[in-house]
C-alpha cells in the first residue's frame, strides 16, 4: 500500500470515528470506471455506505461563466462540465432530488474538503442483478420511464446546496460539453484503436459536423438530466410507492439538457440489452408522461444525443484499457456497435454516418 492510499486509509478511519461509525465493518465494493470508492458500513444494527471521493484524483471542474477556452486550459472535467470528485455536487443534487421524492441516497455526514460522505444504503437491488430472474423488465423500465418523466417535469434551480454547507452551480449541457465528448471517440476509438491519424481538419470538421447535428436536436425545453441514468446505476425500492420505487445513484455530473439523452443512457446500455420489443414503448411512454408535443421532434434529438453518447462510450471502453488498464469494457463494443448503426440510420446524422464510413469503417461492425 502506498504512502496516500495509507493517508487515505486514516482520514477514512478518522471521519468514520467522528460520525459514530467507527466500530463498523468497512467492506468496500469492487472498483468501477470512476476514482471514486465505495464501503458498505455494518455496526450490527444500522448500514450504510461511505464515499470517497478524493478532489485530488480528477482534474478542476468547470466554474460558473467560464469561457470555451477557460475550460480548455482546465481539462477534460471543465471541458465536459462534469463535476469530478466533488461531494458538494453529489450532496447538493442529492438534497434537490430527495425534496422533491426521488430515492436518492439521503446525506448522514460529510466532509467536502475530504472529499467524504457516509450516505443511505439503498440496498443491493440493482436493476441489473434482478433482470429477469428476480423482476419482470418491462415493469422495471416503466417504473424508471415514469421517474425520468416526473424528473423532467420538476423545476430544479440553478444553483443546489447542501443543508450543512456547500453549494454546486447546475450548467447547461452545451454543445461544448456535448462535442467534447464525442471526440473521446477521435482521440481513443480511432486513433488508439482503428489506428487512424486524425489531423486537424479532421478534427475540425466532426466538430462542425456534430454543431449541425446538435442544433436539430433542439426540440423540447431543457431539464435536469442525469447523465449515467442505465440498470447499473437504479435501485429497485418495491417497499416505497409512485416514482420513489426507483433509486438513483451516480447523479453528480446533472446538467440541464434535453430529456432525451437519459432516456437513450437507460435503453442503449453498455452493459445490458434492453428487450427489442420495449424500445418503442418505452419512448413512447415518457413522450406522454413527460407531456411532449413534438414526437418527431423527440425521435431525432433521441438518435442524435444516442448517437453522441454511444461516441463517447466506445472512447471510454479504449481509454479504459489503455491508459487505465480495464480492459473488461471492450467485450462490449459490439453491442454499442448495433445501437451506433441504428443511432446514425436518422436523416439528422448523414452526415456524422459518412464521415465514420470513411475514416472508421470498423466502428460500425466492432469486434471485442
């Protein structure tokens, strides 16, 4: 173990003591993509989970009025306007959503400096484990369909705090954020793995091609969206009612967006396939609860942002292996390859289509 991780380790211990935790078993949960870590706490009679989430490990997330090249200079956190290790974000939007009765964690304790929390334990019911043996799919996307509708119907504010200190600025999820994301795809899809070079006019025109692309996707007012809203990240709370059935975790990153974008995070999973059978419905089902009039318009700003998403997603499998060493998302690149296709089968993506065709022809049939 290395000095940090063992300084780590004590100002874990510490804040566990101070908050009446400290005669608890501390079991951590397996790592995924993040830098964050996880621990379930048991003392015998209570549960819950700590969070840690060191600032030092992410780059600076974007201020409130930063310019394009403000954020540039500040990296990929600021660029993409995602919120890094910062509890205040996490704790602030948590509070937002739990007022309004949506199962976030609730907050016991935290340390923002630190960059630790101790928050509800929601259980071990992810959507994901239950599907199918223990829960009928169908029942469970309507139930999330029916909570990202409610999301989008909500007001939320700009700015969120924390009841006991902190506050976080909610941003736009601009088309430099958006666009950003999208390159993940240049910069690690095509040229670590198809071995493509990409120059600066090549650079340059899939940022015009994706500014065309993004401004048909303009087709309903914007809400909060969650931006990692799939079966890894909701809980299964049967013993609540209405929308709060459904928990949510990993909600930090939160912009205001077009709701379409977290329909397509729950039904173009990485991870798991949805039931053909349910797509449609399903999309159907939040134009209605969500109380949409422009359905033509929700399709394209679903296949557009689908499209966007699953860009950055096949950047995120390649980066993962190479420069992070988890190679465990590349098996998957097959399934983001059949919901890429269908993504970029839509009028609005012609263009991005023939711009993959001729420089990444193997993004659409990908191979583990």
């Amino acid at each position: 173990m290395t000095t940090s991780e063992n300084d780590r380790g004590g100002a874990r211990h510490d804040f566990l003591q101070a908050h009446g935790w400290g005669d608890a078993r501390v079991i951590p949960f397996p790592g995924d993509a993040s830098t964050r870590s996880y621990f379930r706490l048991d003392d015998g009679a209570r549960q819950a989970i700590l969070m840690d989430a060191p600032a030092a490990r992410e780059t600076a997330s974007c201020p409130p009025g930063a310019s394009v090249e403000e954020r540039l200079q500040l990296g990929y956190t600021a660029t993409a306007r995602l919120a890094g290790n910062n509890i205040a974000a996490f704790a602030g939007i948590a509070e937002a959503l739990t007022q309004r009765g949506f199962s976030a964690p609730r907050i016991e304790a935290a340390d923002l400096d630190a960059g630790l929390a101790i928050i509800e334990d929601l259980g071990d019911g992810l959507f994901a484990r239950l599907i199918p043996d223990a829960a009928h799919e169908g029942i469970l996307y309507a139930a999330a369909i029916d909570a990202l509708a409610a999301l989008y119907r909500s007001s939320f504010p700009d700015t969120v705090h924390w009841r006991e200190g902190g506050r976080w600025d909610v941003l736009e999820y601009d088309d430099t954020a958006l666009i950003a994301e999208s390159e993940l795809f240049l910069d690690w899809y095509a040229a670590q793995r198809a071995g493509v070079t990409v120059s600066d006019d090549m650079r340059d025109h899939w940022r015009g091609l994706w500014r065309d692309a993004l401004a048909q996707s303009r087709t309903a007012e914007p809400g909060l969206v969650l931006r990692d809203f799939h079966a890894e990240n909701l809980i299964w709370l049967p013993e609540r009612e209405g929308l709060a059935r459904v928990g949510l975790l990993d909600f930090q990153d939160a912009l205001f967006g077009h709701p379409a974008y977290d329909v397509v995070s729950l039904l173009e999973d990485l991870r798991r396939d949805v039931s053909p059978g349910l797509h449609q419905a399903l999309k159907d089902r939040f134009v209605e609860k969500a109380r949409l009039t422009d359905t033509k318009g929700f399709e394209a700003a679903y296949s557009i942002l689908g499209a966007q998403r699953n860009m950055k997603i096949y950047g995120f499998c390649v980066r993962s292996a190479v420069r992070d060493g988890k190679p465990k998302y590349l098996p998957l690149l097959p399934r983001m390859s059949a919901h890429l296709n269908r993504d970029l089968a839509h009028p609005a993506l012609a263009d991005v289509r023939a711009f993959v065709e001729r420089y990444v022809p193997d993004a659409l049939k990908a191979q583990p």
